[in-house]
C-alpha cells in the first residue's frame, strides 16, 4: 500500500536554528485524488467562486441615460466605483475601509471558528491553483503517473502532453487576467478591444503582467506561496485557540502507527495503518500526524484520504479530522462532545461585525446625493463700492451625485438687503439665484454678494447659504461670513 515516493515530506528544515541547513530545497508536490465530502466541497467551491467572478461583471444595471449599465464596474478614468445600486465617490472611500474592516474581521471570525478554511476552500491562490492540478491531472493523469512522466526521458508523448497543459494553463491565466479588466471596464467593450488586438498601453501591460502571474503561481509556485509569500500563515496561531475547529491527527487513536499485520488486529496498536496516503493527499506535502503547521491550509483532503483507509479496515472514521483540541481531549477521556462555537473570541468578532456592517448600511441609506461646498475670496477681503455698498466675493460649488440634471435655488439668511450676482451669467444683483447642475456633476459658481454698509454687524457678519431643490424642497445649509471694514 505504501509508495514509496512519498516518503519524502516537504517540509522545510527549521530555519536559524541548531545547525540545520538555512535552505530547503523545494520537493515537488504530486496531490493524489480522493474522493470524499472535502474534496466535493471543495470542488463545488471552485466553480461557485469561479462563476463568481467571472460573471458577475456582465450582470447590467440601468441607471438611466449617460451612466454605466454594469453592476459592478470600477471607473478609474471617472473616478467612480458601481456596485449595484451604491455608486461611490472618490470623497466617499471611507466605505472601502470600512469593506476592507469587514472583510478582516470576518477572516479572523472564520479562524477562530474553523481555522484555516478561508486558505483551504475560498483563497485566490488556492482556487486557481486547484483549477491548474485539475487540468494537470485530466492531461497527465493522477499521482505514480505525474511522477513517473516527470522522471521519464524526453519523448513525444511528455512534449505533447507538456505543451498542452502549459497552452491550456497560459488560457486559464489569460483568461482570468481578462475578467480582471471587466471590473475596470465596459465588460463587452474591453473584450471585443482584447479579442480585436485593439487594447495597449497599461491596459495591455497589466493583462500581461496578471497573465504571466497566475500562470506562475497557480502552475509553478503553488504551496510555496502559502509558505513564504502569504503573512496570513504566519499569524494564524494568534486567531485560533483550542476550541477552533482545526485538521487534526488524533495521535491518541492513531499511535502506535504501523502496517497492518495479516490477522489485522488493532487491540493492542494503533488505528495508523501507515500508509501514507494523508500525505500523497496534501496539496502543500507536509503529515499532518507530525502536529498542527504553519504549512497546513485546512484544506481537509488528509482526512478523505484516510477515511478510505479507515473503511477499508473497518476502522471508526476521522483519525484526522476537522476538530478542536478540546473535543479531541474529550473524546480522548470518553467524554460527551464538546464544541463551543460562542465563546468570548467569537463574540467578540460578531459584535465589531454587526457594528461595522450597520454603520456602513445606516450611512449608505441616509447619505446626501448632493454636496455643497464654499470658498470666499480672501484677496481682497471685501471691496467697498462707489455705492457705499460693501462686497464680497465667494466660490460655490455643486456636487450633484445624481444622474439626471438638478435645479436650485439659492438665497442668503443673516445679512438684509443683500443681493448676489453670478459672474458669467444674467442673474445680476439677485436676492435668489436659479442654479443648474447636470447628473454626475461639480456646478462652480462665481459669486459676487453686496449688501449695504449699515447692515454688517461689523468687520464679520455671519450668514448662510441656503440651497433648495426645487423638485423635491430640499435644503441645505452652508455657514460662512460676510467681510466688512
Ligand atoms: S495536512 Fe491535510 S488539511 Fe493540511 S494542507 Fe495537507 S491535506 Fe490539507
Ligand atoms: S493517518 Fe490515515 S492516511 Fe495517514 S498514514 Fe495513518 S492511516 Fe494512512
């Protein structure tokens, strides 16, 4: 039953410690295929978090006449992120932090609950990397095949079956270079540019690079990303403590490991057969019978491979399996199970999640569709006309963050008498000015206020700008002063 190339653990030495070497050459990893609710799950996981991705930027949204119909669609050229029906404004990226704050707390949550699962199920690097051993396997076979083509001499049939799998894997990252761009562009447009040879500058270059990048990574590096690239390894211990549900070996049941005798009488050994197939199973090398490791991305493929074990000598199932240590310790003593799924970590996390998601939906639902902003002149403070009218000088700004056009009305409280004239327009010497701002625009208003002298409360008088949609009776207050001698 034992393989014998698969003895050879790739686990690197220690490093700066004792007088182990500082280098670890890289063992080829050859994950062999079982089947099992793990590798289903994660199968089923693959094509939802693919078909996510890749279709979701075709899905349209109408937002009238002049605005993007794509649902999810990033402009960068005119500064906008499209999600649905959130548009958001470059002023507005505090809701990214806020994503980005969800997304971290939610990591942390699904680490305290069940480890590793993000790395093993939901990962970019994971996803394509399994999608890319799918291709290798279907072309190149499973396991002793792979092995034996790699040790193989050069012939025909290795050059074809090598050319094929690197052709179909350089379409795979070209492929998935070419969603990205979706998100950044109008999907049907930007591909007809691609397909048409009509694309360049960064567009192209970043096509190429994200090409030339999941191409190495989902077909080269593999679990040396997970090893040496990614922090999130690093720190995982810290997120998960002895009630999180982690790939463990149950060393109690297991050892002494051996190989099964003839008789196959486990009372007096362990139910470890030996065989190494958790091993052959792993996608990043490494036996988990050796404890829990930085290396292991929860990925649950060990534990299918040994339940077949298992079955196969009538053994109980789950010598490895998803479970925390302190239902492990309790099963170990006979005792009832003992999961705890809330406690004060989880908690925790679920209560900054709610607070975060509802300061995010609360601000998103009663946020203004309309800014306004004001600049007064400053040089010169005021001018005093031959009138003996006093003026000012002010800078007002629209934002209408609505796509179809908007009308206004603009008049001034705190100071009588005074009248408002915008510079390259007719209103002149108005007590109310009609203002007009096209959809998804900044409207800039040149404002010449005067007002007479005996009306200023002295060298500052406090006024405000009141600006009222005239379709919906809006208003919207904006204080400022009023300059005099
Ligand atoms: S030890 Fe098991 S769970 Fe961990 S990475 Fe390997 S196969 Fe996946
Ligand atoms: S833990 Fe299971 S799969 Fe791994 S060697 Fe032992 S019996 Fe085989």
């Amino acid at each position: 039953m034992s393989d014998p190339s698969t003895t050879t653990v790739n686990q690197p030495e220690p490093s700066g410690h004792g007088d182990g070497p500082l280098y670890a050459e890289r063992v080829k990893v050859h994950p062999r295929h079982f089947d099992g609710p793990f590798r289903k799950w994660k199968t089923i996981l693959l094509w939802v978090f693919l078909a996510v991705y890749h279709c979701s930027a075709w899905i349209r949204w109408d937002r009238g006449p002049g605005a993007p119909d794509q649902a999810i669609l990033f402009d960068l050229p005119g500064r906008r992120a499209y999600i649905f029906w959130i548009e958001i404004w470059p002023q507005e990226v505090y809701y990214l932090t806020g994503l980005l704050i969800l997304a971290a707390v939610s990591l942390f949550a699904a680490s305290a609950i069940a480890g590793r699962v993000w790395c093993g199920f939901a990962c970019f690097q994971t996803v394509w990397t399994d999608l890319f051993m799918k291709v290798e396997a279907f072309i190149e076979g499973d396991r002793n095949k792979r092995i034996r083509l790699d040790k193989a001499p050069l012939s025909m049939d290795k050059i074809l079956k090598r050319i094929a799998k690197h052709v179909i894997w350089l379409l795979i990252a070209g492929f998935f270079a070419m969603s990205f761009l979706w998100y950044f562009n109008d999907a049907p447009t930007i591909t007809k540019e691609i397909f048409t040879g009509q694309i360049g500058g960064w567009t192209l270059v970043v096509m190429l690079v994200l090409t030339g990048m999941t191409y190495i990574m989902a077909g080269f590096a593999r679990e040396q990303v997970c090893f040496y690239m990614c922090p999130y390894g690093r720190f995982q211990s810290v997120m998960t403590d002895e009630d999180s549900l982690v790939v463990t070996y149950e060393a109690w049941r297991g050892e002494p490991r051996a190989q099964p005798g003839k008789n196959r009488d486990f009372s007096d050994r362990g139910h470890c057969v030996d065989c190494s197939l958790c091993v052959q199973a792993c996608p990043t090398g490494i036996d988990i019978r050796n404890g829990q490791q930085m290396e292991c991305i929860g990925c649950g493929l060990c534990i299918d491979a040994c339940n077949t074990m298992m079955e196969k000598f009538d053994l109980p199932k789950n010598l490895i399996s998803y479970d925390s240590y302190t239902n492990m310790v309790a099963r170990e003593q006979g005792k009832g199970k003992q999961v705890h799924l809330i406690r004060p970590r989880t908690i925790y996390y679920a209560v900054i999640l709610t607070i975060v998601a509802t300061a995010i939906l609360t601000s998103l639902s009663f946020r203004d569709r309309l800014e306004v902003n004001i600049q007064r002149d400053r040089a010169p403070l005021f001018v005093t006309l031959s009138s003996g009218d006093i003026r000012n000088g002010y800078t007002y700004k629209v934002l209408n963050m609505e796509s179809s056009a908007k009308e206004y009305t603009l008049s001034v409280e705190g100071l009588k008498g005074a009248t408002m004239t915008v510079i390259g327009d007719e209103q002149t010497d108005q007590e109310v000015l009609d203002l007009k701002v096209k959809g998804d625009h900044v409207g800039t208003f040149k404002i010449f206020m005067k007002a007479p002298r005996n009306m200023l409360e002295g060298a500052s008088t406090d006024i405000t700008f009141v600006l009222k949609d005239k379709e919906t009776g809006e208003i919207f207050n904006q204080s400022t002063v009023f300059r005099g001698p």
